[in-house]
C-alpha cells in the first residue's frame, strides 16, 4: 500500500481553511483513490502543496510538489466550487507526479513550452501526457468529491456511545 501526506506551510493552511477545504480529508481521500487504481508495495512518499499565482496550476518533475492555483473561484465563489477547482488542479498534478515517480515518465516527453501551455497550444494540447492527466482528473473528481464529503460528514456526526 503507498501512501502520501500531504505537507503545507502555515500560510497554505490559513489559505485552505479560509477556502473551506480540509487537507486532511484531501489527503485520505487522495490516498483511496491512490490505492484503489495502482497497486504497489509498502511506501510512502510527503507531497508539499503550494500556492500559485496564476490561473493555472503545475508540477515539476524530479520535485514533491504540486503548486495548485491560488484563484479558486474559477468556477463561481460557493464553498463546493472553490472544492471542485481545488481537486481538478489537484487531480491533474497529481497524476504528473505518478507519471514521474510511478510510471517512469521523464520530463522530455513533455514536450512543450510554458508559452504553449498558457496559449493552449497544439502542442500542448494534444501531448500524450497532459492529454493522460485530463482523463485522469475527469475520471476520478466526482468520486473523490463524493469521498471528500462522505468523510467530512462522518468525521462530525456524533459518537454512538
């Protein structure tokens, strides 16, 4: 079973949290979903979050972290569409971290510029990789999105006892 925590500095956290997104749910719900779609030994890896000016969000290969858009409100100001652009970006790092750490995907066959990926270029567009990560975030959000809440409910309903 390979896990992730993820790490955040103080900064990230108050950010998170004034966006209503609890990271420790993120993280086990990052973790099921993990374990659900590849099966691998006994490991377990620190991913830091960081914040990103821009719109967009990225990661670096051959780094632990994934630096997510700091603009949550892409998709509207509730709550539930800050959470739903926070885990697209997540989702899409996440799955160039696995390319680089769990698939042995190396760095050059991404093979375009920042400029292509701000202009939506062809190049960037259709690359093998980034066409991969859309598929991978479209795929798994809603269940995670699902998982987040069905954890966040359990985690305030009352004790039985």
């Amino acid at each position: 079973m390979m896990t992730v925590e993820l790490k955040t500095k103080p900064g990230i956290r108050r950010w998170l949290k004034q966006n209503e997104i609890d990271i420790k749910l993120v993280e086990k719900c990052l973790n099921i979903i993990l374990n659900q779609i590849r099966a691998v030994s006994k490991d377990h890896r620190e991913l830091y979050i960081k914040k990103y000016k821009g719109s967009g969000s990225g990661y670096y290969f051959g780094y632990d972290e994934l630096h997510i858009t700091e603009k949550l409100d892409q998709n509207g100001w509730s709550r539930e569409k800050k959470l739903d652009t926070f885990i697209s970006h997540l989702l899409h790092e996440f799955r160039h971290w696995i390319q680089d750490n769990m698939l042995g995907v190396s760095e050059s066959k991404l093979n375009y510029t920042d400029q292509d990926a701000d202009n939506y270029s062809r190049r960037y567009c259709y690359n093998k990789w980034e066409v991969d990560a859309r598929r991978f975030e479209r795929r798994y959000k809603k269940d995670f999105i699902q998982l987040y809440r069905l954890l966040d409910k359990l985690s305030t309903k009352p004790d039985l006892s």
